[in-house]
C-alpha cells in the first residue's frame, strides 16, 4: 500500500481466486488498485503472440531489458528470468493512467454512466470509454505524462505496442512519432504528439458531453443520432 501523486494506491500480490474478468489495473472510489499476477498473465501474453504491427515498438521496449537474441526474436530463458522485475518496472504505467483518469474531469463519471446506460455495448459506448482512457493517458499526470517526464523508453515502446482498438484510432499521432523518437530519442516530438491528441479528444468529449446532456429531455434515438454524425462519422465508424 503506497501513496502516488497523493493517491491511494493498493498493490496485490498473490491472489487465490479470480473471476473470470481479471482487469489488472482499477480506479475504485478514489482508490487505485494494481494487480500483479493478472498483468503478469498479460505481459507474457502479448509479447510472445505480438501482432505483426507492434513488431517494431515491442522489439524496441524488449531490447532495453536486453531480452531480444541476435536474430530479433524474443529471449524466453531470459524473459522467464526477468518477467518479475520487468512486471515491477511497467505496472508504475497502470497507476498513472488510473491517476491520469482520476485527475481529468472533461468526460465526467456520471455522464460516462448514463451513456452506459443509454447506449450499453454500442459503438456510441465504446468510444466513450476510448475518449475517456485516452484522456487519462495524455493528461500532464497520466501514463504518457509519467513517461515523457522519467523519459522512460521502455515504456513508451509498450505504450505503443499495446496501443489498440478505438484508442489507437484517437491517438493516431503516437505511431509516427514513435518512428521518429526511435531515429532521434527526441522526447519534444512525443510531448507534442500527445498535447495535439489531448487538446482534440477534449472536443470530442467535450461534444458528447454536451450532447448527452440532452438525454434526459430529448429521445434516445435522436441523441443516438447526433453522436453518430458528429463523432463517429468523421472518425469513419459509422456504417452505412
């Protein structure tokens, strides 16, 4: 149990149940909670079945833990050997995006809620969430905050890596930028790629704040409606 930022922090080590549903990183009434073996589980995952595309970022986060052989490929022994201490060094990420999410207060809880609510496993609420997660990571204390700041470059191939789905959509910048801090470690570029998606998911959640501040008023379908030409359109998520 530590404080971070000013913030309660729990760190569980060896659990002996789990539901099915195993997040290993949770903001719950104002306290974060880290979960070890879940991420450890996760860790081991992604890099050993890595997707094609992080190919380039997970080779580069790996090859400052020494953990790539001479042919580019994963060092399991190695790996096995040091998948505790490198699960001690990243899950520091996961307690800056639950900080991050509990500092920004452009998508409020309650409005996050009752889009939940109003529009349960749609696109409407994925993107929500995405906005939401995204908006934690590039605030100034977030995840991409923590590693601009410590200059973690580990850290940022991981973040890359791992970047997936709605969230990689809203954080276009990062792949490029990446590409270019991997030529010349200039951290200016990644800061900037960051404010720059910052200040436009702000839009967005700021839009579909105001949007859904109509749902007590105005039909579902109808605010369904505005959401999906005023921010799943342009991001090329409706269907037609």
């Amino acid at each position: 149990e530590k404080q971070v930022n000013g913030c309660n922090t729990i760190v569980l080590g060896h659990e002996t149940h789990r539901e099915l549903a195993a997040p290993f990183a949770m903001l719950q009434e104002n306290i974060i909670y880290i979960r070890k073996e879940p991420f450890r589980y996760y860790l081991w995952d992604q890099i050993t079945d890595i997707r094609p595309s992080g190919k380039g970022s997970l080779q580069y986060a790996l090859q400052r833990y020494q953990l790539l052989g001479n042919n580019g490929t994963v060092d399991r022994a190695a790996l096995i050997e040091q998948l505790d201490s490198l699960v001690d060094n990243e899950m520091e990420l996961f307690i800056y995006h639950e900080i991050g999410e509990l500092k920004d207060s452009t998508l409020d809880r309650e409005t996050l809620h009752n889009i939940v609510v109003a529009f349960s496993e749609s696109p409407i609420e994925l993107l929500a969430r995405a906005i939401k997660d995204i908006l934690a990571d590039t605030h100034p204390e977030g995840m991409m905050g923590y590693i601009i700041k410590e200059r973690r470059e580990s850290s940022l191939g991981f973040y890359v890596t791992f970047l997936d789905g709605l969230r990689k959509v809203l954080f276009p910048e990062i792949q490029n930028a990446f590409c270019d801090f991997m030529k010349n470690s200039d951290w200016g570029i990644v800061e900037q790629a960051t404010e720059d998606c910052r200040n436009r998911n702000k839009v967005r959640a700021e839009k579909l704040v105001g949007i859904c501040q109509r749902l007590d008023s105005t039909p579902i379908p109808d605010v369904r409606r505005r959401i999906e030409q005023e921010l799943l359109a342009p991001l090329g998520l409706l269907k037609s």
